[in-house]
C-alpha cells in the first residue's frame, strides 16, 4: 500500500555501559522506500541497526515495525532480515549447517531452497565448508542467501561495501536491487554516502549517536555541491578554530579533530605557516573532497565563539 508506513522509531535512546548508544532518534520508513543511514564510525549506526532487530534493549522511546510494538509483539521481527558488518554466523559449522538452522528459526526448513540460494549466490562449492574459512564477501553473500530464502519483509544491511572487492561491489547493488523488486524494503548503513546514493530515496545523516539531519537524495545532492571547505586537522580544533577567526578574519567550523574554513590555496597556506611558526602542530590540511564530508560540513553550524 502506498505511503504506509512499515518502519516508526519514536524518541529511541538506548543506554549501556554508562553511555548512549543512540539518544532520542525519531525517523519513519514507507512502503517501497530504500533507506540510507549515513555516519562516520562510533556514530551510532550499528547501534541503531540493532535496536531496529531487537539486539539491543530500548532503554526509552520505541520502535513499530509495520504498526507493531517490537517490545509487545516482538514475533514481528521475524520478518527482518540483517547482515551486519561483519556478517555474524557458526563460524566452526558448514555453510549449509548454519542456514539449515537459521532457516529452521523462522519455520519449516526446504533444503531445496537452501540448494537454490546457494546456486544463485555461487555458494554452491562451499556449502560444506566452514564459515571460518569463508572470505569475508562470501559471508555476506550468505546474507543475502539467507534473505532469498526467507523473503524477509525489511532487510537491513550494515555497511554492505565495506571491504569488498571493486568488481564485486556491482554484484552487491544488483542484489540488493533484485531484493527491492521482489517487494522486500532496505535499510542501507554506510560511512560514507557515495557507494548509496543510487539506491537510496532518503538519508538519515548521523553524528555523535545523534540524527543530525534527515535528507531527500535531491537535498543530499545539493549540500554536497553547495559549499567547497579548505581544513586543517589539528589536536585541539576549538583552540585552534578561536585562533584563525582572530588572526584571519574568517568564520569556522569545527568537524571532529578538523577545522573547516571557506579559502584559497593562498591563503590555507597562510593558515598553516601560522600554526607552524606558532608550534602548533597540523597533522593535515587540505579540500574536502569526499561527498559525505562536504554534506557534514554544509550541516554544521559556524563555530560560535566570539572572537576577541
């Protein structure tokens, strides 16, 4: 059905070990929409992810998978299929010996369909091979094996390229796709947004554990074009971004251990002579090149200590 929504989180905090997790997230997903969760790591994705599958306990908030309470109706997560980063299975057991048993959770086993899955996915010769001795492509190859056999209603994929040969990275898009036709929903994680532009409708961006912004791939595109930032990265970047906003003139932001600045070689030349003479140390300067840095960038407000 059109515009329904399959996937609510409403205020998700997630606390453990004296820390957040995920704090106070709050998204929802409709029916035929591909979504990107996009954040550098310790960002909080994996741990969204697990929330979303019920691997992680909600500490406050909650999550409704297609208009069901996992806490109350946690049988709805059967329909959810993962592969996390990396793929997590009985590495000492066969191939066929974990997804006859995996299978085996979710209902009535068919071998038949476990010898199809593993024909389609060139997982066929390694079927009594054990999972330790599998490459790690392989190991998300079984992934996707497993969802083919499953037909999960919503399959969520934890940082799918990573790691991954160039030539097979196509073949994991051409899944992926295939599985969307088939009427199953994606969930894509990724530290950067380049390898899921393409395949994705909407974006969650994430920093700090947090959803910094929640972006149409039309308004992706266009923080990623809109403002080109010269940086330094630098052991203390407030000190430092205080600094180049009082020598300099010039407003800052601050990016984790980098500061952002809108200049010219000339004068990010001028910047970096003057933290040298100054024996402060820059471990790198340069352009932001990358897509997803040039969106953090665009998001993050100006730095807002006054200069002196």
């Amino acid at each position: 059905m059109e515009n329904e929504i399959i996937l609510d989180v409403q205020n998700l905090s997630v606390f453990a070990n004296d820390r957040f997790l995920v704090k106070n997230i709050s998204f929802s997903m409709k029916k035929g929409e591909c979504l990107g969760i996009v954040g550098e790591d310790q960002s909080g994705k994996t741990s969204l992810i697990k929330a979303i599958t019920g691997s992680l306990p909600i500490s406050d908030g909650s999550i409704f998978l297609f208009g069901k309470d996992i806490t109350k109706s946690p049988k709805v997560l059967s329909d959810v299929g993962i592969c996390l980063d990396p793929p997590v299975f009985f590495k000492y057991q066969t191939v066929m010996n974990n997804l006859v048993y995996l299978c085996s959770l979710s209902g009535k086993v068919d071998k038949q369909k476990i010898l199809v899955a593993l024909n389609k996915f060139n997982l066929a010769s390694k079927m009594k091979k054990r999972v330790i001795f599998l490459s790690y492509y392989e190991r998300k190859l079984m992934a996707l094996a497993l969802a083919y056999i499953n037909k999960p209603k919503l399959m969520i994929f934890d940082d799918p390229f990573k790691g991954l040969p160039p030539e097979s990275v196509q073949n994991m898009k051409d899944y992926i796709r295939e599985l969307q036709e088939n009427g199953t929903d994606v969930i894509l994680s990724s530290r950067n947004y380049s390898p899921i532009e393409k395949l994705c409708d909407k974006f969650i961006i994430m920093e700090n554990r947090k959803v910094k912004s929640i972006l149409t791939n039309k308004q992706c595109e266009k923080y990623s074009t809109e403002n080109t930032f010269a940086f330094i990265s630098v052991k203390y970047p407030h000190y430092c971004g205080k600094l180049i906003m009082e020598k300099f003139g010039i407003d800052v932001k601050i990016m984790g251990k980098k500061v952002l600045f809108e200049a010219d070689e000339d004068l990010t030349a001028d910047i970096v002579r003057f933290f040298t003479k100054n024996k402060i140390s820059v471990h790198k300067a340069g352009y932001l090149t990358k897509k997803s840095e040039r969106i953090f960038a665009n998001l993050t407000p100006y730095f807002k200590e006054e200069r002196n």
